[in-house]
C-alpha cells in the first residue's frame, strides 16, 4: 500500500508544471534535465567521419609475376623476330603502303627510332638493363610491373640478337626497322615495347607519388611500420614491394 502510494507521488511529481529553470527532485531541471538523466553521451555525441580505408594494391607472389615477365619476355621477342624476318623477305624489294603506315626494310645502325650512336655501347646498355631486372625481379610482387619489366627487357632482348646475328656482325649488327608512319622515324616491334613498357613504369611512379603526397600523417606512419612478425606461408605481406 505504501509502495503504491509512493509511485503515484513520483507519477503526479513528474506530471507536474514547473517553472522554467527550477529543479526536480533528483537533480534534473522542468526544462528538460530529467531526458538528459535518463540520456547516455553515445546517444547525443556526433558519430566520428570513418577515416577512409587506402586502396589496396594488387599483388601476386613473386614467383606469378615472374612467370608473367618470363612470359612477356618470350612472346615479344619472338613477335619481334617474326616480323622482321617477314620485313627482310616480303617488304625488302617493294615496300607496302596500307595509307596510315607503310612496311618497308631500314637497317639501323644505331639506338631505337634510328636514333644514331654506337651499337657496341647500346648492346653493353642492353646487357646492364637485363641483369638489373633479372636481380630485382625475385622482390616484385605486382603484375603490372611484371608486364612493364617483360615489355622493356623483350624489346631490348629483340635489338640485342639482331646486333648479335646480322651484318655486319657483332657487336655491330644492323637492326632491323620496319614500321613508317611517315611523321615518325622508323622503327620495329621491339621499339615500341621498350616505349610502352617504360611509359608504365613512369605512370606507375606518378601514381605512387601521388598517393604518398596525398595519405595523411596517420597512413604515412602506419604504412612505415613493419610488421612485427612473418606472415603465414602462403601469404604475401603486404608491405613487400
């Protein structure tokens, strides 16, 4: 009987018009002290921007990306050979017009697009570029890499037999170009990988550069930070390069 009585008193106290800016009993205010009673801070405090997560890059084992390159490699060489064994046997005595490009037979002495130079540093820089890839090859975990690195060494393996294996002979060997624009100097399968694949690796470093100028403090150190133990076999960490 008391209790009931007790919980009508509260019922008609809380019921009941206060002035503004007196207090109830129990510490809360008419206008509105007792809501932020019974209120937590997680249900008034502004939620916090979600930070957004970087982009993650996308890796292969090392062993992937280095078949990838092995694979590249091989194929531009061979579409490189092929083409110029077709423009020394079919376009050498009658050069062929199809209007935005004409084949024809040019023998360069020097470096790619006929730039002029000596061939025996040109093999020597050929040589030097192959060993470097090779060396870092065993580290690169990114295909796109794999493919710029198969495309530059491929060209490069294609100009390097032909200064092996035609006339004049070694180290002086004439390469062979093929493909006139008619605005462009002339050049040949293995030329225009060489270009491609270093137009990659120059987009590639534009993009990491402009994600590290980009990424806030908080990215920066957390990206420095090495991880503390080895990942499970079979996975890549991802702050291999």
């Amino acid at each position: 009987m008391c209790a009931s009585a007790h919980a009508r008193g509260e019922l008609r106290e809380w019921g009941r018009v206060r002035p503004h800016g007196e207090r109830l009993a129990g510490g809360g205010s008419a206008d509105g002290g007792a809501f932020a009673r019974y209120s937590s801070p997680s249900m008034n405090a502004q939620p916090d921007a979600v930070p957004r997560a970087p982009l993650r890059r996308r890796v292969w084992p090392p062993r992937r990306v280095a078949r990838l390159f092995a694979i590249v490699t091989l194929v531009w060489v061979a579409l490189d050979q092929l083409t110029k064994l077709a423009a020394v046997r079919v376009f050498a005595g009658d050069p062929v017009d199809l209007g935005f490009v004409r084949l024809v037979d040019v023998r360069n002495e020097g470096a790619a697009f006929g730039i002029p130079g000596f061939p025996g540093m040109f093999l020597a820089v050929t040589i030097v570029v192959v060993t470097l890839v090779l060396r870092a090859l065993p580290q690169i975990d990114r295909p796109v890499l794999g493919l710029a690195y198969g495309l530059v060494v491929g060209g490069a393996l294609g100009n390097g037999l032909d200064r092996i294996f035609r006339s004049p002979g070694f180290p002086s060997g004439a390469v062979v170009d093929f493909i006139d624009l008619g605005w462009f100097p002339v050049f040949n399968v293995a030329d225009s990988g060489i270009t491609v694949g270093a137009a990659l690796l120059v987009l590639l470093l534009t993009q990491v550069e402009r994600s590290q100028g980009s990424e806030t403090p908080e990215q920066a150190e957390q990206r420095s930070v090495r991880p503390a133990t080895q990942p499970p076999r079979g996975e890549r960490s991802p702050w291999r390069t």
